[in-house]
C-alpha cells in the first residue's frame, strides 16, 4: 500500500470534473473537431491526442491552448483514463509521460537557446509538430523563428482552430505569439521534398537551429526515421546544432494494438554513428526528467531506471520493460569536419 504523501502530483482540483471552456461549444470549434473525428485517420488524430494529454495537465504544462486544439472528444476519452487511474488510486496517472516529456523538451530547448542565440535568429525547427504551442507558450522563443513541420490537414485545422480563439468574445482567450516569427511547412517528412518546403518558408542551412523531434520518430519506418536523422546531422556540419528527440525501446513498439514502427534501445550509440556529439540520454524519472512528478520510488518509471537497459523483460513480474528515451545531441562545422 503507498503512503498517500508519496503520491505526486496532487491532483488538481479541476480533475475532480471535467469543465471544458466555452470556446470548445462554438460553432465553428465544433464544427472542426467534428470533421478531425470523422475525416483524420489515427495518425493524424495522434497530434490531438498528444494535446489533450497537456491540455488535462496544464497545471504543469502551462498549455492553456491545448484545450481548444484537442478538441472535446479526446479531451473526455483522456479525463476517463485520468478518473480510472485516480479511483483506483494507480502510482502513474495518465498522461504523467506526456507532461514530463513536455516540460523536458521545454526545458532542453530553453537551455538550447541561450547556447545557440547570438545576434542572428535562432530557427526552431518542429518535425511532426502537431498541436504544440511552444510558439505560443515559450518567452526563451522571442529572437526564434519556429517552423512547424507536419501533414497540410494537421497545420490548416491547427491554424484554423487558433483563428477561432482570436474572435472576440466574453470569456476570451489569451493567445498571444511569443516566438519572434513562425512559419508552418506543410510536408510529409517520409518524403523528400520537406528540406525544400522548408527553405522556401525561410529555413537557412548556415543558420544555428535547434530540431524537435517529440512524439514523431516512431511513427516513421526505420528506414525513413534514420533518413531524417541522417538529414539533420548532414546539416549540423553547416552550422552548430542541437537535436532533441525522444525515441522509444522495442517492447514499448511491441505491445498490442501497436502502430509504432521505429524504436531503438541504443539511440546513445545509434546518433554518434550519424555524425552528432555530446549524446545526453535520459530515461523518464531520471532527475532531470521528473518535475517532482514521479516522487513515488515504486512507480513504473522509477522501477525501470532500477532494471539494466540490456534488459527486456522486469525479471520480477514478466511485464515488458517500455521504455522512452529523452535524448539530446549537438552537431557542428568544427566537431565533424
Ligand atoms: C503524437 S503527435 C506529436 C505532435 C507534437 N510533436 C506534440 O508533441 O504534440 C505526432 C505528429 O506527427 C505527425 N506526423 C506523423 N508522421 C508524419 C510525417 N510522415 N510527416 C509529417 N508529420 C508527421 C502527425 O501528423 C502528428 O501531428
């Protein structure tokens, strides 16, 4: 039995209910999430997915847009999983991975700016960017062009649900830009022409720029995963680079119902051989990706960190050992030449 005081983070009041605002009961906001249930397909609905997470954990995310971009559907399947969890008194409640991710990938890049930011714009660059806000969301993003990668469907109903939340009304929403520019590329990054797209919206090679990666790498075949990351490290020898990325082991592709393709137990070993340095790997719950999230030593991720990587299955009970990488690398002229 866990001693209650272990359990973290309280839950906050609102999980007691689930009280969507108002916007989301808009015609038009309506009208847009009920074509994302009907007309996207489950890749597409995974950017929506990944939105609610933050949105039913925005007491830590801070993402007060994620609401309107997950719509009330996800929003409610999400809740449910939450409600579940805390009745039954679970030591990970739902979506406790994303919220971590979210703010390890906030922080990294935070740190990456102020590395990379000289007197030139920093580019931001967001592969499978889905519903993230960090335009929105991010002050470090201020001298940052961002560039939001990721199928047209996605960017133009992104887009198109934020004009929603500028039409003035009583319970208005804040949403103001904090990134210096953004720029949505509208590309299937299998393909081989999203380098060019994303040159013609204003993406300059020789300048330093910071990739994201988060949540995309194994929605991709290996193939095409290690394409992209071989892109990236091709341009890391133009200008200095960092990657952020998160890459999940091979039982977490395994489990039932699956859609995941790439995984890799090695990324430490694995962006190294593509050219890139300084591979800082991190394993949720490790102390620079808890957030004071995890604090109980008995749950899963904690668990995990305890059991050798090499190592598939937990010996104590069976499970399969899933794991999510967190992982960070640099790139630049000097280190590859
Ligand atoms: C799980 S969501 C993550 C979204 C975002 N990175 C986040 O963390 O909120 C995965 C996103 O990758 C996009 N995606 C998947 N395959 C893609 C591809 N081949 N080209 C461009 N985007 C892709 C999906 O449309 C979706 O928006």
């Amino acid at each position: 039995m866990t001693n209650e005081a272990d359990r973290s983070p309280e839950a906050p009041p609102f999980w007691s209910e689930l009280k969507l605002p108002s916007l989301l009961y808009t015609e038009g906001v309506q009208k847009l999430h009920a074509a994302i249930e009907s007309e996207w397909d489950p890749l597409l609905r995974s950017a929506c997915q990944t939105a609610a997470g933050r949105a039913l954990w925005k007491h830590v995310t801070n993402d007060m847009l994620a609401e309107l971009l997950a719509g009330e559907t996800q929003l409610t399947r999400f809740y449910q999983k939450i409600q579940k969890d805390c009745f039954n008194q679970a030591r990970e409640v739902s979506g406790v991975i994303l919220a971590v991710r979210t703010l390890w990938f906030d922080s990294k890049l935070e740190a990456a700016v102020s590395l990379l930011n000289n007197q030139e714009v920093l580019q931001v660059v967001l592969l499978g960017a889905g519903m993230d806000t960090r335009a929105y969301r991010l002050n470090c993003l201020s001298n940052s062009h961002v560039f939001e990668v990721d199928f047209p469907q996605v960017l133009q109903m992104k887009a198109s649900l934020l004009q929603e939340a500028t039409v003035p009304r009583v319970e208005q929403q804040v949403m103001e830009m904090k990134a210096k520019m953004l720029s949505r590329v509208e590309a299937d990054i299998r393909g081989h022409d999203w380098l060019e797209k994303l040159k013609t919206s204003g993406f300059v090679p020789e300048k330093n720029t910071v990739w994201i990666l988060e949540g995309i790498l194994y929605y991709l075949s290996s193939c095409d995963a290690i394409h992209v990351l071989k892109t990236i490290a091709a341009y890391s020898t133009l200008t200095k680079t960092v990657v952020l990325a998160d890459f999940m082991n091979k039982p977490s592709t395994m489990l039932s119902n699956s859609t995941f393709q790439f995984y890799c137990d090695w990324p430490d070993e694995l962006l190294p051989s593509l050219g890139f340095s300084d591979v800082k790997l991190s394993q949720i719950g490790d102390p620079d990706a808890q957030f004071g999230l995890l604090n109980d030593p008995l749950n899963m991720f904690n668990k995990l960190r305890t059991i050798p990587r090499s190592v598939d299955v937990d010996p104590e009970n069976g499970t399969p050992c899933c794991r999510l990488y967190l992982v960070q690398a640099t790139g630049s002229p000097s280190r590859t030449s």
